[in-house]
C-alpha cells in the first residue's frame, strides 16, 4: 500500500516502509507540507509493531538526496511566524528519527573519532558512500551496484586523520586557521581558505555548539539547536548566506561581523540565550 501527496511518496513493503521524496527540481529541499506528511507517517510506523525497518530515498530522477529544509522558501516568505512553525516542525520530526541532514548535528557530530566531526562542521566537507561508513556515521554501507547510485573515490581517513586531529584540536576557531595556515600542505591550504569564506559568527557558534554537544541528550542538543537557529533567524547572516548561495547566487555573502576578530564572546554567548518560555522547543 503506498500513499502519495504533494512531493513524497510513503509505501509499505512486506514489515519495510518506504519514503521516497520526489522533488527533484529542488534537490528534495522539503517544504513544511513534506515535514508534515513524514511526521505523520513515521509516528504511524513507529506504532505498528509489524514494521521493521524505514528507508527514506529519493526518487531515481534526483540529482541529490536531499539538501535538507528548504531555506530559501524560508527568506523569500515575508510571514515570520512561518520561519517559527517550519524549523520548530523540522526539529520535532527529528527527535522522532533520531538523526536528521544538518539537525542533531550537535549531538552526533562531536561523537564522531579524534576531531573529524569538529571538521566537517566547521568546513562543511560532504562524506558519501563508504566514507559514511568510514567515519562511524553509518553503521552499514550498501554497495553502489545495490543502490543503483554512483559515489566517487572515498577520502584516504587513514591519512587524513592525523592532520584533522592536530590542526582542529586547537582551543578555538582563530587557533584553527592559524594552525591550516601554518601547514602548507595543500589539503590544509584549502581547509583555511574554506574556513575563511565562511560566516565568522556562524564559525564560532558551531565551535561551541559542538563544545557543548558531548554532555547533551540528542533532546537537550535539538532544544538548543533550535535556539541558535531562531537566534539566526533575528541577526542577518542567515539571509545574507541564502541570498549570496542559492537567490543571486553571486557567491560573496557580506558577513556581519565581517571576521573572527570580530566575533566577540558576547556576541557568541547572545546566541545560547534562552528563548522566552513560549517559544523554547518542547520535545
């Protein structure tokens, strides 16, 4: 049996349910509507006592899995209370699966062996295929004959480890470049760059996100996430990342503060604040 509405496509096979999301012009990017409908579908899974195990893929068309909430429907959306209702039902869906793209990353990010998990939060460095698996992401790893999809040739961790781990141990984000600027590696050289390109304050709250993260339930990690992406959603770098990247996509986002020097402690702090009671998540 399979039902289908808007863009996913939810059908059971054999004790297996099956989301395929089919929105394909949109690298998968879900609406509210496709967060709505995979809640409503995963909590019915989750009661059935006959259901086993779900799989959750893209339709055979799509160039990519799913860039995960679709942001610039967010910024281009003048309503304000949508920017509340749409991260607080992406959150919430994601306490009931446990792990989600880009949420929950607080939690199971700093988890991750040595300082790797540090690294791709801060770069935004992408792992596919075997290098999920690899990293202690995945537990399991199907083939890409068995996946019908092609993965290019995994990240070398074996080499790479020693140099994430001694460049991203540093006790802060300024410590970081400065440790990538020093190797002159050519891997390291393009980890500077990267980081240098990237939202200074945005820099700094995941550094200490992931600080933060190890002594947090995935509950207690998702609930301050939620704050950091409100407190996001009242400064301006948000917008100005989406308008640069995916609206005007000239690729040179404006920062406020423009550099890590000028990212101040205070700055940082604001942004872990609690939210007033009303609208702090509840999970």
């Amino acid at each position: 049996m399979s039902t289908e509405a808007g863009n996913v496509i939810a059908e059971r096979v054999g004790n297996k349910g099956v989301i395929t999301l089919d929105r394909p012009k949109a690298l998968n990017a879900l609406s509210l509507s496709m967060i709505r409908q995979i809640y409503q579908t995963l909590k019915k899974w989750h009661a059935d006592p006959g259901m086993k195990m779900v799989i959750i893929k893209a339709d055979k068309d799509s160039k990519a899995f799913s860039v995960g909430g679709d942001v610039k429907a967010v910024v281009n959306d003048q309503d304000s209370n949508l920017r509340d209702i749409f991260f607080r039902e992406v959150y919430i869906l994601n306490n009931l699966i446990g792990y989600f793209p880009d949420v929950g990353s607080s939690y199971v990010l700093p988890r991750l062996p040595g300082k790797l998990g540090l690294f791709l939060g801060l770069t935004g460095c992408r792992l596919v295929g075997w290098e999920v698996f690899k990293g202690r992401i995945a537990t399991h790893f199907s083939s890409s004959q068995r996946c019908e999809t092609e993965f290019r040739k995994e990240l070398d961790f074996e080499q790479l480890m020693g140099r994430i781990n001694s460049a991203f141990s540093a006790p802060s984000v300024d410590a970081i470049v400065e440790n990538l600027s020093k190797d002159a590696s050519e891997w390291a050289q393009e980890q500077a760059e990267i980081l240098r390109k990237m939202s200074p304050l945005s820099l700094k709250v995941t550094f200490r996100a992931f600080q933060e993260g190890p002594g947090l339930t995935l509950q207690d990690a998702l609930k301050m996430e939620f704050r950091l992406c409100q407190h996001f959603m009242e400064d301006s770098d948000f917008y100005e990342g989406v308008r640069a990247v995916l609206i005007d996509r000239s690729g040179e986002p404006k920062w406020n503060p423009a550099t890590l020097a000028d990212v101040t402690e205070e700055k940082v702090n604001s942004y872990f604040a609690p939210l007033p009671a009303d609208r702090e998540l509840r999970l």
